[in-house]
C-alpha cells in the first residue's frame, strides 16, 4: 500500500511516521482513503458540536502542515478534521523557493488560528521550521511498535501525517535521510531527532 516508487506520496519514512504532499481537497480526500485502509481505522464518529471525528479506536494522528499560498488550505483544513481523527496539529512553513519565488508558504500563525476560529477543540502549536515541528510531534507521538509497516492490533497508536505540501515533505524527508535520523549513526529515526534536539 505504501509508495516506493513516488517519494513523498503515502511514503512511510519511519514507523508510523507518513509523508504525502497532498495539497489539495481531491488528493487529500484520497490519501484519507488510503490511511483509513491502510491502517485499518473505523468506528470514528463525527462530532456536530466539535465539527470533528471523535477517536473510538486505536489511532491518533499528529499533523504536520504546510501550505503553499493560493492553496485552498482551509478546506483541506476542515476535510482533515472531519474525516481523521486528529489529536494535535502542528502548524508549519517550508523554506524551499517555489515555482513563485521564495517566501510562498502561508504563516503558521494563520494556520494555527484558522484551527482555533473553528473551535475544533484540539492541541494546535505553530513552529517557524519544519525541523521544530517534526521534534514536536515525535516527542508527542509514542513509538510505533513492531516493524517498519507492521501494527499491533488492540495497542493504541499514534501516527504522524506530515501534509499539506510537497515543499514540506521535501523538506522533511531530507531531515530523514541526514545519518543521525536514519540511524546510520547508531540512532534510530525517532531516537535521534530526540537526541539531536535534546543536545
């Protein structure tokens, strides 16, 4: 089900850990499908009051945000919330130059206080870089146990979903790839964005 031949597209970087840069309603509503199959989610209920899905099983999510500017980013926003259940969004920006030039992603901020507006009653922090961001949600989301790909059933699990943008995604699966997160430095992935950070 994971992609090994488009990175970035429903790739598994890490246990539990999925990168797609989903940026727009249709791509997202069809990565949902696949992270609701994949991982076998269901039983979610919506929340009319919170304008949520409510967790009843196993997973949380913890998202990673970004968006390019023009995106339409509040729906994703909204199709996000209703049809997953988030526990935490952590709103981020990318660096990359775009197709438009440099500085094309929208604010954190204005990420972070659409979520607030819409009273989804969820954990919402805003990071200036997408490294403070991935610390963030790995110090929150505990450790997928089993092996790359593999889940215990009845174990509550949290995944991270980093989305939004292809920018943010490139960003951060390079940070994947650096020896202290892939573990060629005697670190595994989460392991050692904690150590580095912690240091």
């Amino acid at each position: 089900m994971f992609s090994e031949t488009f990175p970035g597209r429903f790739e598994e970087i890490d246990r539990g850990v999925i990168l797609d840069g989903a940026h727009n309603p249709d791509k997202i509503r069809f990565l949902i499908r696949l992270i609701k199959k994949t991982f076998d989610i269901k039983h979610l209920t919506f929340d009319k009051e919170k304008k949520k899905s409510m967790v009843n099983g196993q997973w949380s999510i913890v998202l990673i945000l970004a968006f390019k500017k023009g995106k339409n980013w509040k729906e994703i926003i909204d199709i996000l919330m209703k049809n997953l259940p988030v526990k935490k969004v952590i709103a981020t920006k990318f660096w990359a130059s775009t197709d438009m030039g440099k500085f094309q992603a929208v604010e954190p901020e204005e990420i972070a206080e659409y979520i607030r507006i819409k009273n989804y009653e969820i954990r919402i922090k805003d990071k200036e870089n997408s490294q403070e961001a991935v610390f963030e949600a790995v110090s929150l989301a505990p450790s997928t146990p089993g092996v790359k790909g593999a889940y215990t059933p009845g174990v509550s699990l949290s995944l991270i979903l980093v989305t939004g943008s292809l920018y943010l995604v490139g960003e951060v699966r390079t940070m994947w790839e650096l020896p202290s997160f892939s573990g060629k430095a005697g670190f595994g992935g989460r392991a050692g964005i904690l150590s580095i950070f912690a240091a």
